[in-house]
C-alpha cells in the first residue's frame, strides 16, 4: 500500500499546495493563519507516517532507504526525480515540520501581510523538505537555490533594523557558494559520465566516480565552501549575525533551525560521502575552523548586548560541534552530530522563539532593558531558564547527549581538538547565564509593563520544552534511527 | 527489592521537585511544603530500607538512557558500602534541612520554586552517587551545580547574589569540563564508561596515562569541592539561604569531588604521582581555609572557610590512600557542619539577618539550645577529644603518617598546624557569637522548630565516632563495613603508634581551645573594640581570601571582558566582516571607475573604439611576424 | 591590365585611416563626423569590390550596392538627428550631447 502512496511526493507538494492556497486566501488574515496551521499540522502528522515504515526496504532503492521515488525528469541531461528517505531524512524531515509548525505559530501576531508571510513559511518548508530527500544532485540543487527565496523576501520585507542590507548580505554569501557547488556539481556531473558512459546526476551512482586526488580536493573545496557558507563556519559567517537579527522571529527561527541544518545534512550526505579522501585532506582545517568557532563565538556573544545578535552568535558557536562530529567521521562521532543538529534546532529555536515573545511585549531587544522578570513573568522567565540551560549542556536536557556523544566520538580520532572543544564550554556557560542574569534575575532595569505567556505562547514553548526534556532523558529512538543510514555512509 | 527501593529513592525527591517547579504556585503553600520533606523524607526511609536489604555491591540497570554504536549509556545504579552510607546520610541530613527550611523561609513568597529547588537538588545528588556509568555521575554532577546556582541567587533581586550564582556556576565547570575530557579519554582506552568496569583496568595502562586522569579528575574535584584554586566560589555561596548553605554548601554537594575520587580511587590509586597531588591540594586547601576562617567577620563564611579547610583533609585522607577515613570525615562533617550552619541559621534568624559576629554576643543565655549544640559543632570542628570530628580527623592524620615519606610527613605536619588554627577559629567564634551579654534576639515559634532540628544533628556529631571507633578500642563499623572496598594497600598502625598520634592531636585541639579563650573569651570586650579599627595588612590579607578573588578578577575577568568587546568590534567586525565589506565596496569602486569611461560622449566612444581595433591589428601584425 | 589586390587594399586602408581621423579629430562638428564615417564606408566598400574583381565573383559589387543603399538611408536619418539636435541644443558640437552616459 505504501508504495501506492507517494509519501516523499505528499511531503514536499504538500506544504506546496499549501503555500499557495494560504497565498489565494491571504485577504483574511484568519483563514489564511488558518489554513497555514492546518497544512503544518499535516505535514507534521503525515512525517509521522514512515517511522512505522522505517523497518522496511523499497524496490529500487540504495541500501538503507525504505521510502523511494524515481521518475525521469529531463531525460536528455539524465536529470532525474529522485527521492529517498533513510533514517537521517526521517528525523530531518519530522524536525523541518515541527519547527515549520512552530514558526507559524510564534507568528500568529504578524500583522503585517500575515497572509504572503504564512504562504512564503509553507513555501520554504517545501523546499527544505525537498532538499532532506532528494537523492539527484540537480534535484538537491534546485531546492538548495529554492530555500533562498522565500528566505529573502522574509528578512527583506518583515526584517527590522537594516533589512535590505542582511538580505543582499545574505544573498551574495549564499549565491557565491552555491555557484561553486553547481560548477562542483557539472564536474562531476562530466566526469562520471565520461567514465561510464551514463550520464546522471544520482547520488548514489556518483559516489562511485574515480576521482583524481587533485581534482578531488578543488571539487570537495567548493562543496565544503558553500556548505560552511550556510553553516556558518568561521571565518564564513558574517552574514549570519545580521540575517538572523534583522530577520522577524519565525525566519530567524527558520534560518537558525532549519537552514543550517540543510548545509550540515548536506556535508554529510554528499560531501563526505563523495569525496572520502578530499576530505580526509580538509579534516584537520575543519578541525581548527569547528573548535575556533566554538570557543570565538562563545566569546564573542558574551560582548552582545543585542539579545538576538547573542543567540545568533550562540547559534554558530553550538554548530561547531556538529562540525567537529563530522569532521572527525566515525560512526559515533556522526552520529552525535546528528542529534546535535535537532537539539540545536529545538533549543536554539526555541530561544529565538522566546526573545521573539519578548520583543513582541517590550519592543526591546537590548539586555539592559530587562532583568528581574522572574517576579513578573514567571512562566516565561522558567521556559527561558530550561532553553538556556539546555543551551549550556546540562544534562538531563537535549543538547548534552548530542554533545557528550560528539566528544566521546571525536576524542578517539582527534583527542586535542575533543578537548579543546569542550574547554569552549566554559565560555558558552559564561554568556549563558549572563543572559539568564540580565533578563530573568536581577533588578528590573526599566519598568516594564509584562504580561506572561498567552495560553498559544505557552503551548508552543511548552511543547518544545518537551522535546527538549525528551531528547534529554530518552533520545534512543532517535539515535536508533541513524544507525542503519549510517552503517551504509560510513562504510570503509 | 533492592532496586525498585533505589527507583523510588530516585523518583521520590524528583517528581516532589517537578511537582512544585510546574504546579507549585497554584498548590497551597502547607501542601507544598508537606510534599517537600515527605518526598526527602520517603526518600530516606527507601535509604534505610535499601540498607537494610544490601548484601554485596552490585550494580543495577534500571532503563536505557542512550546508545550509539558502541558508546552506550545505561541508567545503572551501583551500590556499595561508600554509596550506601553516603545516601543515607544525604537522606537523613537533606529531610532535616528541609524541615528546618520549611521554618527558616516561612515569610518567602518564593516557596515554590524554593522547594523545587531544594528537591531536584536531593534528586541530583542521589544520582551523583549512585549512578554507576561517568554521565549519569556527570548528570548528577551537573544537577546539583545547577541547582546550587539557582539557590545561591534565590533572592535574585540583589545583583550581589545572582552574581555569586553565577561564579559558583562557572568556576565548578571549569572542573566539570575536565570530568568531561576524562570521561570521553576513558572511553577512548577502556571502550566502557562503567566505574566499575573502568576501576578494574586500571592496571591495563601505563601510569603516565593513568596520572594524567588522576589530575583530570583531581581538577573536577577542586571545581565541585572547593579546593585551592578554584574554592573561590564558595565564601560567595554563602549568599544563598542559609539552610541551603547548610546542605549544599556543607553537608552534601561540595564533598562530591571527595566521593568523586574515593570512588575512582581503584583506578588512579595507580599512580603515586596523581595521589600526591590529591594529598598537597588537599593538604593546602586546608591550611589555605584554616587561615582565612581566622579573620572572617561574617558568621557564615568564617563556617564557608573552614568547610573549605574540612574538606581539604578528605581530600588529604584519599591522596593518602584512605577511602574510609575520607569517607568517614566526609559523613561527620556533614554532620556537624550541617549543625553548625543551621545554628548560624538559628542566630542569624534571631538576630535580625545580622551576620557581623563582631555584633553578636550572648546568646548563649536567650538561645541555650542553639548554644548547646552549636558548641557541640564547634567541638567537632576542632576536633576536641572524642568528639566525632576528633576520631574522622584523626584517622585521616593517622592514615597520612603512616603512608610514610618526607612528602606525607610534611603534610601530616601541616595538617597539625591546621588542625590548631581549626580549633582557635572554632572557639573564636563561639565566644564571639555566645559568650558576653547583650542577648536580645527576636523569638519566635519557627526558631523553636528550628532549634529542635539541631539535637539529632548535634547528637549524631557528638557520637560520630561510633562510626569508627580507633582499632584499639575495638575498631569500628565504617572499617568492616569498607573492608570490600577494592582500596590500595593501607599499613595497619600499631595501637601505640594510634594512641600517641591521637594524643597529639587532641592536645594540640586543646591549646587552640585555650588560645582562644585567652584571646576571645578573656579579653572579648578588647577584641570588639580592636574590631572597629582599620584591620591590619595580614588581618585583610586572610579576610580576602589570600586575594584571590582580585588576581581572578585581574588575570582572567577583565581580560575576558575587554578580549570579548575587542573580539567583536576589532577582530569579527573590524576585520573579517570589514573584509568582506571591503571585497564588497572594492567591487563597486571598479565599477564605478569603469562606469565613468562611459562618459556618453561620442567622442570618447570613437577613439576607444579606435584604440581597441589598433590593439588588434597590433595584436595580428605581432602573430603574423 | 588590372590593379593588383594589394594597392586596392592599400588605398582601402588609407581612406579608412582618413575617415577614422576625420571622426575622431573632428567632433566639433557632427556633419565632419559624418562625412568621415562615409569615407570609412567607402572604404570598405572599395575593398568588397576590390575583392570581387580580383576572384572574379559578383557577391563583393552586390555587397557595394547594398552598402550604397544603405548609406543614402543612414545619411538621411543622419542629417535628420542632426537637424534635430541643432533645434534642440543651437550646436552641432558632439561634445554636448551625453545624455547616455553610463
């Protein structure tokens, strides 16, 4: 039955369809909220499906799929419509429609065009969701430039603070990474083709070009650059404090969640696996690259007094872990980085989410505009204390399985780098509870007049909070799901 | 039984913590309250029964808590004789605090999170030392830091305080990163992260290895218990309530680096060089403690220093080797140093949030009971012939002489030197606090409570001893019971050898008894008088800690903060974003120079155009000859 | 008897050299400009004949006529434009007319 169903199709026309209906119905503000609510609810429950598949193996699929589609596209260039789900893209796939489903709902307030607003959410979730399964490089491509667009005119039209300014920013980065992935792309494109006679862009059939080592470094060069581009990896990232700043909550939440996810995912799915002995060369920069940024965002986000612009460099400091467990390759270590990148998305989003919530009470974002709102929002003040201690990798919440996993897999293959990542983690703690400090404890700076959570606020933090908890207490399952799909990438 | 008592000991104080951090402020507060110290209290009772019910160590896994590959993490609990009596202590000492709590914070508005707190706190440190794999250990470790940190800032609305909060939170993960880096190298060489397994293997390695976990470990411990140099975190501490001074502070968490390294000891008993350290940190830390208890004003850091100076001497007990000596300081300090803070608590509710021992004095008429057994503390402190503090200390000096060597004895010698600044400080302050007159101290029925909270801590200081009494008076309990323990070979003393140590130091208790009745006792109404004048030069030295807050501040806090500001502006924005910036503008600049050629002129079009084709036909006539 | 090729072409390049000259020496004056892009055109088209005698092929003469006719059209709209801009601005000055600047 389930191969009558296209389920990789649904996933990614779903949030499509709904992304232009929302559009059509963007006169009412509420039927467009609406309609967004109930294509995310959708496409969260029909993620759901597959975990009762994963046991399964589809026909024609590489080993470690049990959801498959392949249908020619453009035949004549041997461009393909391919998609597939393992684990990794279950678990990508369930994390992208549960923070879409988050950001529509910490949007709710917008007010401005709410409806093109939803439909551009909708029509991003469609592309990330796209990019999590294809398995054709051109197809992964597409919706790799795809992302951009929505993402654009999301910080270019609802941004605050100099929007134009981080969109272009974040454009040229982006684009001048992308570039080189395409020409990475048709290389490899050619040169498979020359040597087998079939031309195609399916990734699992290039993984096995004979790539000439010189070659091989110049390609993986320009995969890695445009990875580490949306990353961001140090010294790539200045596009990032700005966009996510400047960009309205429910994009930062995208961008920080989910689309740095997708150059994270793509390291791992196609980088890695194409190029092994390039990027056995490159491991030790992204060594030095991952543990310096770790340690210098950290210190640097203790100098913001900008909220936002502090989780921003939050974000990329906790990215350097996933790094750090790819770059070191080992089973262990990848798999750490997995569940780093859904921890990073929970909990980092979650802090966006939160600062969003109370931007949208105090219109303030600076630090010395708080403090003291334990005694006057204390709903509030306890979710934001949960997500920051989770940011700082106390354990029994999410982000200290992910991260301990990383160490324990990294220390065998690079016990220096291990180490020196996690002296970072004393500087992460420091801006941590600065931030704790200024907003929850502490005297009121300014007087405020807050109000605590809404009943829907509440219910979105809460049920992050959850995750948060469950991935802390009980990750297993998810680690269970990367298993199989990382036997296959991995394998010697 | 065994384990699902264990479950319950665990799930007791946990759900009581969840319990009021989720719904606490909707709950009345006598519920609340009840809920607290039932759940430590049922807590304590699965202690008892658990102990009732041991048999030999043995490790029980009760869930999965995470997998991956071959690194898996179970849920796993293991009880020996060290976790078994350390969690009936926790038990038994944590149910009293939180009865005494319930009084001490009758007038907070806050008791809810309070309580949460003060729950989850219990709940954490069960599992630090009952968990039987390094992350649940680490998860315990982590817990009870947090949990210290919120209670440390509870009144948040001072900065000072939220800022102490702080500091201990940050200086204890300096340490907790070294577990951290210890746990994953462990995995590395031995593919398992159980104690148990891990302790049986030591052998397996070099000693170098072995030496450098050793110091891994030894700076977790200095981190979490307060130890030279990184104790500078716990005289702050003291900001917190004074019951969770008592618990925290005291009794429990600041003595899981001793737990710690007495439960790894089968391991880096391996290596003389990583003991050694261990002895001298702890040695130091002691003296460092003593000292600075000597010229404290405030009540509750003169008991911060010395709980800083106590837990040097297990530190000393486990770099000589000696778990049950260690261990069995470790329980009768938590005794009397419980005591001796909730007597604090006692006077400084009395007193009217006075904490200025200097304008103190007494109470040993308004309030006998506090007075009674606050001595009775100060005794153990000292370590004042048979006492329980005399017969704990006693066997970890004992332990450290016999192990023999120019460096032990050394330290055996300073740990003399200690214990006679020890008993000086102990008596200052309870002529200081108690003795003279002006007692007018503000009664009420809750200091009653509280009062009556002191006598079975007090009793059980007293006769702490009869843990361990001395092998010639029949040896103890603690030592047969220890005797599974897989510790290193340990000389057994001769009797006469024990006797005459023990009467060394107890004589040596007594001259810092005397020292300080001359000094405090006789001449109390001078000692206030000089009080008011500006302290000397040494006296600011000790009461600054040896001022190591201010080297801190000068060496690393500043730096940090103007490296964090210089990072971002000079370097992220100056520099790699100002390139960026400029590759942008420099883009542009050549395409405006370029865009001005287009000057729109025909002119100017023609002799391009005419230079362009003479550089051509330049370009063909040089191929062509 | 005929021309050789070369002196054709040699004569080519000299009124080519001329117009050229001519147009960027003379852009005081747009009809100076115009008279010496027709002695350019002329040039080229003595070449295209030049070519067409010496391969005894007619396509260079058609090419020539071509050329002529287009010229006749060229110079009319030309002289047009410039009657125009002489309304416009009073000068025949190319400098003054550099409202396409890039």
């Amino acid at each position: 039955m389930t191969s009558l169903i296209p389920i990789l199709t649904l996933l990614i026309f779903l949030p499509l369809c709904g992304s232009l209906l929302v559009f059509a119905l963007r006169r009412s503000e509420a039927a467009a909220r609406g309609v967004a609510l109930a294509f995310g609810l959708a496409e969260l429950a029909l993620c759901l499906w597959p975990l009762a598949l994963t046991g399964e193996k589809a026909a024609g699929a590489p080993a470690g799929y049990f959801l498959y589609q392949d249908a020619a596209w453009i035949e004549r260039f041997g461009i393909r419509y391919t998609l597939g789900m393992d684990g990794i893209s279950l678990v990508m796939t369930l994390l992208t429609a549960f923070i879409t489903l988050i950001a529509v709902l910490s949007a709710w307030q917008v007010k401005e065009r709410a409806g093109l607003f939803f439909s551009l959410l909708l029509a991003l979730q469609a592309a990330v969701q796209g990019l999590f399964l294809s398995l054709d490089l051109f197809l992964f491509y597409l919706f790799w430039e795809a992302m951009l667009i929505p993402m654009l005119l999301l910080i270019g039209v609802w941004g605050s603070g100099r929007p134009v300014y981080s969109t272009i920013k974040f454009f040229l980065y982006t684009f001048v990474g992308s570039l080189l992935m395409l020409l990475a792309i048709i290389a490899l494109y050619l040169m498979h083709g020359a040597q087998s006679g079939s031309y195609t862009f399916a990734l699992p059939e290039l993984v096995h070009t004979s790539i000439p080592y010189d070659l091989g470094l110049w390609l993986f060069a320009a995969f890695l650059l445009s990875f580490a581009i949306k990353f961001p990896l140090f010294p790539l990232h200045t596009w990032q404090p700005d966009a996510y700043c400047d960009a309205p909550a429910a994009g930062t939440l995208m961008l920080g969640s989910l689309l740095s996810k997708t150059a994270a995912y793509g390291l791992i799915r196609i980088a890695f696996p194409l190029f092994p002995e390039a990027s056995r060369a490159f491991t030790p920069l992204i060594y030095v690259v991952a543990v310096l940024g770790i340690g210098y965002f950290a210190w640097i986000a203790f100098a913001q007094r900008d909220m936002k612009r502090m989780l921003a460099y939050s974000s990329v400091s906790h990215m350097g872990f996933v790094a750090l467990g790819i770059a070191a390759w080992s089973p262990v270590a990848v798999s750490g980085a997995l569940l780093q990148m859904v921890n990073h998305a929970v909990t980092t989003g979650a802090l966006f989410v939160a600062v969003g919530m109370l931007e949208e009470r105090a219109d303030n974002r600076d630090l010395s505009g708080y403090g003291g709102t334990w005694g006057k929002i204390p709903v509030f003040s306890f979710f934001f204390l949960v997500f920051n201690m989770a940011s700082a990798g106390v354990p029994g919440l999410n982000n200290f399985v992910s991260e301990l996993i990383i160490l324990v897999g990294t220390f065998r293959v690079a016990p220096l780098a291990a180490a020196l990542a996690f002296l970072g983690t004393i500087l992460t703690l420091v801006y941590t509870v600065r931030l704790v400090q200024e907003v929850v404890f502490g005297k009121e700076k300014k007087p405020l007049d807050l109000k605590d959570l809404s009943l829907r606020e509440a219910g979105v933090l809460g049920v992050m909070a959850l995750v948060v908890v469950a991935l802390g207490v009980h990750p297993g399952p998810v680690l269970d799901l990367f298993r199989a799909p990382l036997e296959v990438l991995l394998k010697p | 039984m065994l384990p699902t008592y264990l479950t319950l000991m665990l799930l007791f104080p946990l759900l009581g913590g969840l319990t009021c951090a989720v719904a606490g402020r909707k709950l009345p507060r006598a519920l609340v309250e009840v809920l607290a110290c039932a759940t430590v209290w049922g807590s304590f009772v699965c202690a008892v029964l658990a102990a009732a019910a041991y048999t030999t160590p043995q490790v029980i896994t009760l869930a999965d808590w995470f997998a991956s590959f071959d690194l898996s993490v179970p849920i796993s609990l293991y009880l020996d004789p060290l976790s078994l009596s350390m969690v009936v202590m926790i038990g038994f000492v944590c149910g009293l605090i939180h009865v005494y709590s319930v009084y001490y914070m009758r007038e907070d508005e806050d008791y809810a999170r309070y309580f949460a707190l003060l729950n989850l706190f219990v709940f954490a440190m069960l599992t630090l030392v009952l968990g039987e794999t390094l992350p649940l250990l680490y998860l315990g470790w982590e817990g009870v830091g947090f949990c210290s940190y919120l209670l440390i800032g509870f009144w948040y609305s001072d900065p000072a305080n939220a800022d102490a909060g702080r500091k201990a939170f940050i200086t204890t993960r300096i340490g907790d990163v070294a577990l951290m880096i210890a746990l994953a190298w462990l995995f590395q060489l031995f593919g398992t992260l159980s104690i148990t397994k891990v302790n049986g293997m030591g052998f397996l390695m070099p000693v170098s290895v072995i030496t450098m976990l050793g110091i891994l470990f030894l700076i977790a411990a200095m981190g979490k218990s307060a130890q030279v140099p990184l104790m500078v975190w716990l005289p702050d501490a003291m900001a917190g309530p004074t019951p969770v001074s008592a618990m925290i502070h005291a009794a429990t968490m600041v003595t899981a680096g001793v737990y710690l390294l007495a439960r790894l000891l089968p391991l880096i008993g391996a290596s003389k060089v990583a003991l050694a350290a261990i002895a001298v940190t702890g040695a130091v830390t002691a003296f460092y403690g003593a000292t600075c208890a000597l010229a404290q004003r405030d009540l509750k850091r003169v008991l911060a220093y010395s709980t800083i100076s106590q837990i040097g001497y297990m530190m000393l007990g486990v770099g000589a080797g000696a778990v049950t000596a260690a261990t069995f300081h470790l329980l009768v300090h938590a005794f009397f140093k419980a005591l001796l803070f909730l007597g604090a608590g006692c006077v400084i509710a009395a007193m009217h949030h006075e904490q200025d021992i200097y304008k103190m004095g007494g109470l040993r008429r308004s309030l006998p009971l506090t007075f009674w057994s606050f001595l009775i503390g100060a005794a153990c402190l000292a370590g004042i012939p048979l006492t329980g503090g005399f017969f704990s200390k006693d066997s970890i000096l004992l332990a450290v002489w016999l192990k023999g060597g120019v460096l032990y004895q050394a330290l055996y010698l300073l740990g003399l030197i200690t214990a006679l600044i020890t008993a000086y400080y102990s008596f200052r302050l309870v002529f200081l606090v108690f003795a003279g007159d002006n007692g007018h101290v503000h009664q009420s029925s809750g200091l009653t409570v509280m009062q009556i909270v002191l006598i079975p801590l007090a009793i059980l200081g007293l006769l702490g001893g009869l843990l361990d009494l001395p092998a010639y008076l029949g040896g103890g309990f603690l030592s047969g019971f220890f005797a599974s323990l897989p510790a290193g070979d340990l000389p057994t003393a001769l009797h006469e050898q024990e006797i005459a140590l023990q009467v060394v130091a107890g004589i040596v208790a007594l001259v810092g008894l005397l020292a300080a009745y001359l000094r405090y006792g006789k001449a109390r109404a001078e000692r206030i008088r000089e009080a008011q004048a500006q302290p000397s030069s040494l006296i600011s030295f000790l009461a600054g800690g040896w001022y190591f807050d201010k080297l801190y501040d000068l060496v690393l806090i500043r730096p940090y903060h103007t490296l964090a500001g210089f990072l971002w502006k000079g370097v992220d924005e100056g520099v790699i974003d100002a390139s960026v910036d400029g590759l942008g503008s420099g883009f542009g600049g050549v395409g405006r120079l370029l865009g001005r050629w287009s000057t729109g002129k025909v002119a100017v079009y023609l002799i391009s155009f005419a230079a362009g084709g003479a550089l051509i036909l330049a370009y063909l006539a040089w191929l062509a000859l | 008897m005929s021309v050789p090729l070369s002196h054709v072409l040699i004569v080519a390049s000299l009124m080519f050299a001329m117009g050229l000259g001519c147009v960027v020496a003379w852009r005081a004056n747009v009809i100076m400009m115009l008279i010496g892009i027709e002695i350019m055109l002329n040039a080229v088209m003595l070449t295209f004949v030049g070519g067409s005698a010496h391969w005894g092929i007619a396509d260079g003469q058609l090419f020539a006529l071509m050329l002529m006719a287009l010229t006749s059209a060229e110079v009319s709209l030309a002289l047009a434009m410039v009657v125009y801009l002489h309304r416009r601005k009073q000068t025949v000055n190319t400098d003054n007319f550099d409202s396409m600047k890039g």
